[in-house]
C-alpha cells in the first residue's frame, strides 16, 4: 500500500544541533549533520514508505509576517555555521533519494500540510508526518499520524486529546486563544492551555466561543471581546495553508530503498 512520509526537516536538524551543549562551530554543525543524516536514514528505514518529501523553511520573512510584523521576532536566528551548511546537507538527502522541498515566502509547515492533504484528498495511502511540531498535529484529524522521531512514538487522536484536552480538528482555534510564545502568536491576554480547552470542550469552536462571549458577564468574557481582533489575527497565524505550489509530482516523490 502507498505511504507518504514527510519529514519536517529543520525540526530534526535544530534539534540534535541544540542538543549538543558546546559553541557553535562548523565542527558541531558537521557532527550534527552527520547525526541528522543518521535520523533521516533511520526514519527511512522504520516506515519503509514509497513516497518521501523533506521540507525546509526557505529563511526570511513569510506571509505570516506581512500579517503579523513581529511574528517569530524573538525567536534566535539559525547560527550561521549550520545555515552554511544545510545546502550540502540538503543535497546529500537528494542522492539518498529523499526530495527536499523550500519555498519562498512560506514555512515548511506549509509545505508538508500541503503536500500531506493533497495525498488523502486523493485518497493515495498512509500519511506519516515525522516532526515535533504541534501545529502539524492539527492534519491528524485529516487521517495523517504523527511521528516524534525523538521519543519513538504514535502522535494519534487520543494522543491530542490527552495532551491538550482537545480534538485535533481543534487544535488550531486552542492555539489562537492561548497563543503560542515560541512563534510569538499573540492569542488572548491570561488565556492558558487550560482554559482555552475548557471553552472548546463547552462551545465546540473559536466561532462559538466568541458567539458565546457576547453575553459572558466576566473578565474571561470582557477580555474575548477587548482582544477579538487580536484573537482572529492569531486564528490567521496558526493556521496552515494547503494550497502552496511545491512544484513536484508524486511520481518525483517516489522513493525506492537501497
């Protein structure tokens, strides 16, 4: 049966580059590389898939930030020792038959979610999306599974549920109210995890919280009207678009083992 995996790149590579506690130097980027590889191999080997598609983030402002001009702005810049080297190790992927993919303007999230519910859309097989990444959780409720490649497990609805008290179809509109520091998403001023999953499980969606908060006489319901615009400008941000054109066909995606 067909199987797509699509790997989220940059979350392999930053990761075992910061797990290693020594200065950056072409050295570490080197030895993480060459450890990036070793996980890239790995994943190859454990789902035996036939399609494969490695996204990059292309560098530079998205169409996230022309949204958004503080978006990601406390977030440290790639050090240069690895930025230098991933078109090497990019091209390294492409002789082991792996099709790396980067567009400009948008994140590799767009990219894999693109190319993740194109392939279910077409009804074409298993979706594997290998990444860390908890925006990308969101395509689980599109049939797609997750992998953490890290810890060695299934990411799968009731995987969601029990980690952000939610449904993945959800995920999104939890993000949006509870904001998301590490991509500098602002969402709802003192709105945590928890409560913002406590007003999905109640009304069902963003759009019926903020139906609902029209007639709550709290501060939780005076803060959702205050921040309304700000709230749907995070809604814009999270979400992932799925119309980008990756320029490849599945026959280019295509990956015969060693």
């Amino acid at each position: 049966m067909p199987k797509l995996l699509a790997i989220d790149g940059l979350n392999i590579v930053r990761r075992v580059f910061e797990a290693s506690p020594e200065p950056d130097s072409d050295l570490k980027a080197s030895i993480a590389l060459r450890h990036a590889f070793s996980s890239f191999r790995n994943l190859l080997e454990a789902h035996a898939p036939t399609h494969v598609l490695a996204a990059f983030d292309h560098g530079g402002d998205t169409w996230r930030h022309a949204l958004y001009p503080r978006y990601r702005e406390h977030r440290d810049p790639m050090p240069s020792c690895l930025r230098e080297a991933l078109p090497e190790f990019q091209a390294r992927l492409s002789t082991a038959g792996v099709h790396v993919v980067v567009v400009p303007e948008v994140e590799a999230d767009d990219v894999l979610a693109t190319c993740v519910m194109r392939w279910l859309g077409e009804n074409r097989g298993e979706a594997i999306v290998a990444t860390t990444d908890k925006d990308l959780h969101v395509l689980i409720a599109h049939g797609a599974l997750v992998w953490d490649h890290f810890k060695g497990e299934w990411h799968d609805d009731a995987w969601v549920r029990n980690k952000f008290g939610i449904a993945p179809e959800q995920l999104h509109d939890l993000l949006a109210l509870m904001g998301d520091a590490t991509d500098g998403v602002p969402g709802v001023s003192k709105i945590g995890m928890k409560t913002a999953a406590r007003l999905l499980n109640a009304y069902g969606s963003l759009d019926a919280v903020m139906a609902g908060a029209g007639i709550l006489k709290t501060p939780l319901g005076e803060r959702l009207r205050a921040e309304r615009d700000i709230l749907y400008l995070s809604r814009q941000l999270v979400e992932l678009k799925t119309d980008v054109r990756l320029g490849v066909t599945w026959k280019m995606l295509a990956y015969d083992s060693p």
